[in-house]
C-alpha cells in the first residue's frame, strides 16, 4: 500500500507550550471525521492518506501544529475550521493555503 499524505497533528502535548487549553483534542477529532467521511465517500479519489496524533512536533509556538508530508508543509494555529479547508485545498487539491504556512520543508529522495 503506498502512502500519499500523512498528516501528523500535534494534539495533545504533555507539556503544553505551544498552545493551551482543548483546542488541539477538538483539532484531532474534527480531523478524524474529515478522514472517515472522505474514506466512506464513494466518490473520493481514493488517495491513501494516514493521521497521527503526535505529543510535540517540537515547534513549542503557535500550535496546534499541522505537518503534512511527504509536501513538508507546516501549517501553524490549526482548529477543527482549518482542518477542513486544509482537507479539501491541500490533500485533496494540491493547493497550499499559504496564509496559514509557516514552515516548507520538502522531502528529499
């Protein structure tokens, strides 16, 4: 099975420095069901798209931090609102939202 995207939020930091309160638990439950309801869509491109809740990213400032590889794009202050823009836009149009970027890192073969 080939990986298109894998989307790595950092949700739940133990030690919370980059933003506090619940907005990253309510950012990783939103993503999930943007997930499930493009996976049961039967229209979907069937791209093959992983998520991960990750503890830290080790960014430590404006999170929740939205990584999205293997594009290397580093979205900053994600919310349930943005993870959906981002879904459609990025994942499954190609098109970065580049207001919301803060970081490019692009993987290298």
């Amino acid at each position: 099975m080939k990986v298109h995207k894998h989307l790595l939020l950092c949700a739940t930091p133990t030690k919370q420095k980059c933003f506090k309160g619940d907005e990253g638990n309510k950012t990783w439950e939103c993503l999930k069901k943007t997930l499930k309801n493009y996976e049961n869509d039967p229209y979907s491109k069937k791209i093959q798209i992983f998520r991960s809740k990750v503890d830290c990213l080790r960014i430590c400032k404006n999170g929740p931090i939205l990584l999205i590889w293997p594009d290397g794009i580093w979205y900053e202050k994600v919310s349930p609102k943005k993870v959906s823009e981002i879904f459609s836009s990025h994942v499954i149009n190609g098109n970065p939202i580049e207001k919301w970027i803060f970081k490019k890192t692009p993987f290298v073969k």
